[in-house]
C-alpha cells in the first residue's frame, strides 16, 4: 500500500515512515526537504500519485497565533483538494487532546480549524489526538520559565513516547478510515508541576517549579482535566521513567588515545 507521510520528516513522520516500511508498506516520506510542500503545492500532485492513504503529521515553522492558523488552513485545504484528484481514500491526521478546551491559545485554534477541515471534506478521514510527547516535556518548563523559577499548575498531564505515537498512528494508517476521532495517551497521569520537577531533577537543571495554581500550560489557563484523554483512549506503554533514563543517558567516553 502506497502512504503518503506529509510532515515525513519531522519527529513523528520519521518513526513512522521506518515501522510503515518494516511492514512492507511503500512509505514517502514528503516534506520541503524531500521536494513536497503542502503550503506552496510544489511536488504534491506528484507525491500523491497513487496513494491509498495520506498523513499529516506536518508542524507549522511559526507558532505565532496568525502564522500557525494560515499555515494549518492552507496546508490542510491544499491535501483534501489534491488527494480529491487523485482519488486518495484515507486522510489520517495527528491532533492533541483536549484541543477544544484548549482555545485561548492561538495554536490550539490552528489545530480545531485544522480537524474541522478535514470532518467537513468528502475524503474518508481518521483523527487521531495524542496527548503531549515525552520528548516535549522539557519545552513546556523552558516555556513558563522566569528568572530560575516555574511556575506551573498542579493540572493532570498524560503524557507518551513520539515512539508510542507513531505506533498508534501507523496502526490507524493501515486501517479502515474511522470517519471519527480517537485519543491516545501514556500509561501513566502526573500533576504537571511534578512532572517538570522530575524532569529537572534527572537532566541536573537547578531551576525550581513553584506549584501555583494560577500558573500557566504554554501561556494559557488549564483546567485539572483540560489536557488528559477520557476512559476510551488508547495507551502507549513506554512510562516517562524508563524514557527518561534513556535520554539523559550520557553518551560513553571515548577511549583514550594512546599519546
Ligand atoms: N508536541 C506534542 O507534544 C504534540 C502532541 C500531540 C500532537 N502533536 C502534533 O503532532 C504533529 C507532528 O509534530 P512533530 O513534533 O512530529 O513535528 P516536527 O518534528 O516539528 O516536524 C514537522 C514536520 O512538518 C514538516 N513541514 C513543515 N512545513 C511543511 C510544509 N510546508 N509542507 C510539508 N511539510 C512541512 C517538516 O518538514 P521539514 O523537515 O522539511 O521542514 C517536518 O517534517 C503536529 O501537528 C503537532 O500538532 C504534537
């Protein structure tokens, strides 16, 4: 089966276009830096040729609130049309959770106006909503950031492995399109304050999470539940313990030389 990973490239697309061809799939990998470009339309008529399925795990280069919703809008409306024409008859796309509850911030706007694109094309459509990755936990502490201090809201967080997601995406990419949404998580839920706290504590960083209930997620208000999938959602297995200890890992000495 020919799939098509815009975004191919990128922490997501590039796991899953390696497990899509250990199965045998025939996975393009299409980004800018392979020659596709879902925003300016450049090698995408091409790139879909025979295609059964596309993904869209695209990120926009800018996070700034007008930025990110154009880039969404454009590059989502720019696949739905050109996998209309070429007959494509799966639109799997990666989302987060909560992201209705989530519309103070500019991006998440970007991310409701992205899945309501695709629910109202005519293309067979998968969502799949992921909880945030272990590998951005880090960004989100840097973010809230002031001086040596965080201060973060004790607000649930269920966390995964990019590894865990893109197992789950390559499982929907090869299945039958649900017309629906479906969340994934990680095994485990922690308050956000201590998540971060455990994080700095493992990479030595000598900055102090203030546990402050007025305290922001990215910038906006969350509420205890605002970011954690419901009963149904799908759960990966790595637990952010395990992960952590793999990447702080340090990287062996090398021998030494003799002089
Ligand atoms: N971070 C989280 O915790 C989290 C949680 C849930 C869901 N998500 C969603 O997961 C998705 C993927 O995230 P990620 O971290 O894997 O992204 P990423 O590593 O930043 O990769 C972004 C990808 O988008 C591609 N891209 C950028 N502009 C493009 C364009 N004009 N045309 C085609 N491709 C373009 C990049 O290509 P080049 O390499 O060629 O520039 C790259 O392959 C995002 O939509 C995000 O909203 C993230």
């Amino acid at each position: 089966m020919k799939i098509v990973i815009i975004g191919g490239t990128g922490l997501i697309g590039s796991k899953l276009v390696r497990k899509l061809r250990e199965q045998g799939h025939d996975a393009l990998a299409a980004s800018p830096n392979t020659g596709v470009n879902s925003i300016t339309c450049e090698g995408l008529a091409n790139a879909l040729k025979g295609a059964s399925v596309v993904v869209d795990v695209t990120n926009s280069p800018s996070w700034e609130d007008a930025a990110v919703l154009k880039f969404f809008e454009t590059s989502t409306r720019n696949l739905l049309s050109n996998e209309a024409a070429e007959g494509v008859g799966h639109h799997v796309a990666l989302s987060v959770v909560g992201t209705e509850r989530l519309l103070e911030s500019g991006f998440f706007r970007a991310k409701f106006a992205q899945e309501n694109l695709i629910k109202a094309s005519s293309i067979p459509y998968s969502i799949v909503r992921a909880t945030q990755f272990f590998e951005f936990v880090k960004s989100i502490g840097d973010f809230s950031t002031d001086g040596n201090k965080i201060p973060l809201p004790p607000a649930l967080i269920q966390p995964m492995a990019a590894d865990d997601v893109a197992s789950a995406v390559s499982r929907v990419a090869v299945g039958p399109p649900l017309n629906g949404t479906v969340e994934i998580g990680g095994p485990e839920k922690f308050h956000l304050d201590e998540l971060i706290r455990m994080d700095l504590t493992a990479r030595k960083d000598p900055r102090k999470v203030i546990t402050d209930p007025q305290g922001r997620y990215y910038g906006i208000k969350v509420t205890e539940r605002a970011l954690i999938p419901d009963d149904n959602a799908r759960l990966g297995e790595t637990r952010f313990e395990e992960w952590l200890k793999q990447s702080t890992k340090q990287a062996p000495r090398p021998a030494l030389q003799p002089a």
